[in-house]
C-alpha cells in the first residue's frame, strides 16, 4: 500500500505540517502547566495526596494568623478540614481572620506551602461607612 502524498508543493505541506505539530505542542504544554487542582480543605483531603500544585479555597480560622520576618501562616478551614498554610512573606493586607481566602501551592501532608495568597469576597458590595 502506497501513501498519498498531496501533490504540487511538498515544501509548503510540510511547513504546514511543521507547524500544526510546534502548535499542537504548545496547546499541550500550556493546558499542563496552567492545570491546577481546585476545591476545599475536605475535597483535597478526600482526593489523597495530590502529585501537582493545588489550590485551595476556605476561611481563615480566627485566631491562626501569625506573621513574621521569615513569613505567615494561617490555617484555613471550611468548617470540617483544617489546613495549615505556610507563605514566605508578608501576606496582603486584604487577609484577615474569619474572612476567606485562596491560596495555591504545594501540599505536604496537612501543611499547604504557597505561593500565592488571594482574597475570596462575596459580590455584594458595601460602601464605605461615613466617618461623622
């Protein structure tokens, strides 16, 4: 059995060829690298040990949050797992206690190192309180 091989000009098929397969790679690199699990302290739990970074959504139990030169850590919960966040640097003034918050990172057990440290809000919005 003979391949067809398209006729007229084999250098532009092959360009063309050329092309859709570095595109097709880039597609799959990008889709690999931008995958990152999401979902709460109990979800994660529930999943096992997850072998990529993940992210992870739940409020900052009142009374956990320290922070210091080396850096902050909290532990964010949705109300049945505990997770124990760990973040080199100043977390965003935006973070307060009881509040919700999104962090991404690795997960080492119960302790989740981050990365990346978000503010989760509701879309109601409040106005500011006039000062007398």
């Amino acid at each position: 059995m003979r391949l067809a091989v398209p006729r007229g000009r084999p250098r532009a098929w092959l360009v063309l060829a050329v092309a859709c397969l570095g595109l097709a790679l880039l597609l799959a690199s990008a889709m690999r690298d931008g995958l990152t699990y999401w979902g709460t302290p109990s979800e994660v739990a529930a999943a096992g040990p997850p072998q990529r970074d993940v992210r992870l959504g739940g409020l900052v139990v009142p009374g956990t949050l320290t922070e210091e030169p080396g850096g902050s850590s909290f532990v964010l919960t949705d109300g049945a797992t505990d997770v124990t966040v760990h973040y080199a640097g100043a977390l965003p003034a935006t973070v307060r206690e009881g509040e919700g918050a999104v962090v991404e990172g690795r997960l080492d057990g119960q302790v989740l190192r981050a990365r990346t440290v978000l503010l989760r809000h509701s879309n109601e919005y409040r106005p500011p309180e006039e000062t007398p």
